[in-house]
C-alpha cells in the first residue's frame, strides 16, 4: 500500500508533482497543494516519480512497517506516550540515528499514527475519508504499539508509565507526545455541536454533512475555523463564521492579515459575524441543535456547529508526578529535558511537539509552546539525537523556527516565527487584498516573524532575517515595486 505526505512547510508549489502524478497532486489557485494521502498501489511508480521531482524533497513515501521483534536488544527501552505526529517522528528519528533497543508507542486512539491538517482541509472540501491519512513511515520502525490505551501516569522514581487498565510499562527512557485535545466549548451543547480535532470527529463530520444540514455555525475563526468555514463553502453549504475578536486569525497573524481573510470568506459566501460570541446553543424537542443565538442579538437557524476555541495540553496524567507542567504544557530545557520541580531536568525524560513548553533564543526568558506540525517533527529530532548521542558528542538545542501553513478560500498562507509576539508589522510585497504579499512582524525594533500569503517562495528569505533578528522596520528594498515598506500596529 502506497502512503505519502507532503511536508507543506517545505513545498513552494511548483508542481513538479502535479506534473509527475497528477492524479494524486493537485494545485489549487497559486499555491494551494492537496494530494491523495493514499493512492492506490498502480500509482506507485508516478509518486516515486513525484518525490524524486520534488526540488525542496517535501514529499515522503511510506514503506512497509514490520513488527516488533526483529532487531537485537542492545539498548535501552524507550517509551513514547502519544501515538501521533511526535510520537511517530520520534520513533522513526531514533532508528535513523540507529537507536537498535526495544521502543514501544503509546497512543489513547485506536488508531496508527495519522495527519491531522487534512481533517479540516481535503476530509471536508474533497471528503477525503480520514481513514485515509495514515503517515507514512520512512523505515522500519520495528516498535510495539500499545494503541487504545491512555497513560494516566508517570513514576520517575521506579521508571513506570501506568496505563488506564491497571497495567505499568517500564522503561529506560520515557518521550512525552500526548499534544493537544480541541478546547470545549464553555457552557452546555446539544446534540450536532462538535469539534474536529481526531479522525473520529472527522468521520462524525462527514457523516452529519452528507445529510444536507440547512446551515453550519463555526464558532471561532482561527486557523481550523477559517479552513472548516472554507471548505464547507467548497460543498456550497451556508456557513455562518463567528468570531469574537475583529478579524479572522487575530491573535496569530493581526488584523492586517486577518482583514484579507475576512473579505475572503465573505466573497466565498460566508456569513462571517466579528465581535460577536455564541450565547446559546438552542435545542430542539429532539434535543439536537436547531439555532444558535448570538451576542450581536440575532440569532441563525442551524442543525450543526462545529466549535474551533484553540486546544487545551494533555498534561493532566502527569498530575502528581515529578515533571512540572502547567497549562502552557511540559517545562522542557533547549534539548527537549522536561525539568522536575526545581527546574532541573529530569533524568532521561523527555518531550516534544504541542505538548512541550521549550525556551527560544529569540524569546529568553520565555517558555513557549507551538501547535505546528514542523515544530512536532523537528523537536523529535532534537530528542532523538540526545537519547542517542554518544557521550563525547556536544548536545545539540532546540533552535529551530517554527513554521506552519494554511489553506482557506484558496489562498495559501506560509508563516515562520512568532508573529503572534509582535506588535507591529511592515508590508513587504504586494499589496494586502490584492493578490500575493508577504508581512514581516516586530517586537521592540527586531524582526520576529514574517507571514506570505500566496507568496511562500520567498519565505526563506524571510525566515533569515527572523532568525538573525534583523531590524524591524526593514532595511531592505523589495523587488517588487513596494519600496518603502507600510508599517503599522499588528491590531490585537
Ligand atoms: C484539524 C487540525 C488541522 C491542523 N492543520 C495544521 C496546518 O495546516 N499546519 C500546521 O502547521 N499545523 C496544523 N495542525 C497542527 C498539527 O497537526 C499539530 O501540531 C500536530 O498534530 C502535533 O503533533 P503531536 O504529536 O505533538 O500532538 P497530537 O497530534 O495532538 O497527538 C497527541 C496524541 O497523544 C494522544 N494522547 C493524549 N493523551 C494521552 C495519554 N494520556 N496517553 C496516551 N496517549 C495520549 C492523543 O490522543 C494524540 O493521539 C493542525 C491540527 C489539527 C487538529
Ligand atoms: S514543491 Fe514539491 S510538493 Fe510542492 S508542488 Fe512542487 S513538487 Fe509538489
């Protein structure tokens, strides 16, 4: 069985791969990549194709995970808890850096490992099945997944992970992956209001879609907001978008960018209502949703609402124990240590991706937690290479930019840094609203982040001048005709 993903950090969107395998790539507008997750097996030879075109190598293909059992037992048994993007990266780093010991996967879904961007990308516009998104897996992995079952605690002291059902597994080293879980909507719901966070609620969505609902509040216009509304417009559903703040995308981007993203979304046909909030979901005799009443005093016919607040971190089994958490996640050191108490790492205990809380060169001081698929896969790198460093080897931090993408109403949005730290921004090409541009964003004269729409092929330019922390406003002349860049407040 054929399985791909596309690291879409990584794509520029010159579609070497539509042209290899069209019928498993697809560009949608300028930039906009979506592909088959799973071709089938006679398209094989066209993806090998395609990932060899690829000029940025985005593309993985899969190869046939064995079981465990095969390798020797030299070393130490490590342990990962959460079966998902970090969990998976992480395993697979370690056997790239040829860690040979016995390593098992915990995972509270019954399923594999799987991607999460399409649920509320290709599973609602294509209604791709999410059965479908299985990640691939680019060797071996020869782990014991122990999946369907959660961890509800860790025991430094005997080097235990206790699981839901009673049982312990014992281990040398413990990875700590548990992520994110959508954040409840606060206050009661009836039946037909859900989140779409797993594979699960991606089926649960699917199947209360294909039955014609009249209207779809989302309620929140984030990014998984921005790209559920989207793709409900794609299956020319009536969408209603509300959003608390005055923008889409607000708190991550401001409102220069978030705008662009509100006159989107009501050229696409949405229903968008800023400044506004949901008082009451409204039931009927049936006990399912039949109107949600709004802030703004109206209130909109609906069968279905699907809530995108954020994410809340799945610290709480680790309750108790000795690793210090809080709601921004696992205190970790740069090299993904997760610190006891006191602050000091914690012998041979790790974590990485949503659930981590690591330091930045650009932020000292600060503890930041990021919610981007990049971040998940390059943390598990950092801690791959230090469980399996050699002694004599300089350890090597987590320095790493995080970078993520989105995709909504056919535009394709690219970002690196923190732009949600900044509180100016500078247009550096094109002009908001009119087709590509790129943003960069400020913090205290230094340049912290930078956002392309449609526009991702210059991102790497981008992503230098946040990593050295170049001056902000800009020095540079751009070139396009946008010689003095526009500076303003980034509204939040
Ligand atoms: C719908 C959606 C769309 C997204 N789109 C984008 C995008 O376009 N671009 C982008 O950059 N990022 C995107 N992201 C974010 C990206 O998917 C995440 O950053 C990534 O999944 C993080 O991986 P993770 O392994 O750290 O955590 P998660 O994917 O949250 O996985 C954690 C796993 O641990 C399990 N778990 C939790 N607690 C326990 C326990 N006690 N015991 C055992 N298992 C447990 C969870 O059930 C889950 O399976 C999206 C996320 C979602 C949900
Ligand atoms: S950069 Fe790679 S993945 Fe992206 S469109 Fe081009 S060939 Fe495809």
């Amino acid at each position: 069985m054929v399985r791909i993903s596309v690291d879409l950090n990584r794509c520029e969107g010159y579609g070497q791969c539509v042209f290899a395998a069209p019928s498993a790539f697809t560009l949608h507008g300028l930039e906009a990549l979506t592909y088959l997750p799973n071709p089938p097996d006679e398209m094989r030879d066209a993806v090998h194709r395609a990932a060899l075109a690829c000029p940025v190598q985005a593309i993985t293909v899969g190869v046939q995970d064995e079981p465990a059992g095969t390798t020797s037992r030299a070393d130490r048994h490590v342990v990962v808890v959460g079966a998902s993007l970090a969990g998976l990266k992480t395993a697979e780093a370690l056997r790239e850096r040829g860690f040979s010991g016995p390593l098992t996967v915990i995972g509270d879904e019954p399923h594999r490992p799987y991607d999460r961007p399409p649920l509320t990308k290709a599973c609602v516009s294509e209604k791709l099945p999410p059965d479908r998104l299985e990640l691939p897996v680019t060797r071996t992995l020869d782990a014991r997944f122990l999946l369907g079952t959660a961890a509800v605690g860790l025991d430094t002291d005997r080097r235990l992970v206790r699981l839901a059902d009673g049982a312990a597994v014992g281990y040398d080293t413990v990875v700590i992956a548990t992520g994110t879980r959508a954040r409840p909507y606060p206050g009661t719901t009836p039946d037909g209001v859900l989140a779409v966070r797993t594979r699960d609620d991606a089926e649960d969505l699917q199947r209360r879609l294909a039955r014609q609902p009249r209207r779809v509040v989302v309620v929140g216009a984030g990014f998984l907001g921005g790209e559920l509304a989207s793709g409900l417009c794609d299956l020319g559903i009536p969408v209603t978008l509300v959003e608390a703040q005055q923008a889409p995308l607000q708190g991550p981007l401001g409102t220069t960018v978030g705008g662009v993203m509100a006159d989107l979304a009501r050229s696409a046909g949405v229903d968008l209502r800023l400044s506004t909030t949901v008082d009451e979901f409204v039931a009927g005799d049936d006990g399912a949703l039949r109107q949600v009443r709004l802030s703004d005093g109206e209130t909109v016919d609906a069968d279905l609402a699907v809530v995108a607040l954020g994410a809340v971190r799945n610290v709480e089994w680790l309750e108790g124990s000795a690793a210090r958490v809080d709601r921004n996640g696992v205190h970790c050191d740069d090299r993904c240590r997760v610190l006891d108490l006191e602050g000091c790492p914690l012998p041979d205990v790790y974590a990485a991706g949503d659930v981590a809380g690591l330091p930045h060169p650009l932020f000292p001081g600060r503890r930041l937690s990021v919610e981007h698929w990049g971040n998940a896969v390059t943390q598990a790198r950092t801690v791959a290479h230090d469980i399996t460093r050699p002694s004599g080897e300089v350890p090597s931090p987590h320095t790493e930019l995080p970078s993520f993408w989105s995709t909504q109403f056919g535009v394709n949005i690219k970002g690196v840094g923190f732009p949600g730290a900044a509180d100016r921004i500078a247009v550096v090409q094109g002009t908001p609203g009119q087709g590509s541009f790129s943003v960069l964003y400020g913090l205290a004269e230094r340049t912290v982040g930078a956002v392309t729409v449609d526009n991702g092929r210059y991102l790497h330019h981008y992503t230098a001048l946040v990593r050295e922390g170049a001056p902000f406003p800009p020095e540079f002349v751009t070139s396009d005709e946008n010689t003095s860049p526009v500076v303003r407040p980034t509204g939040r």
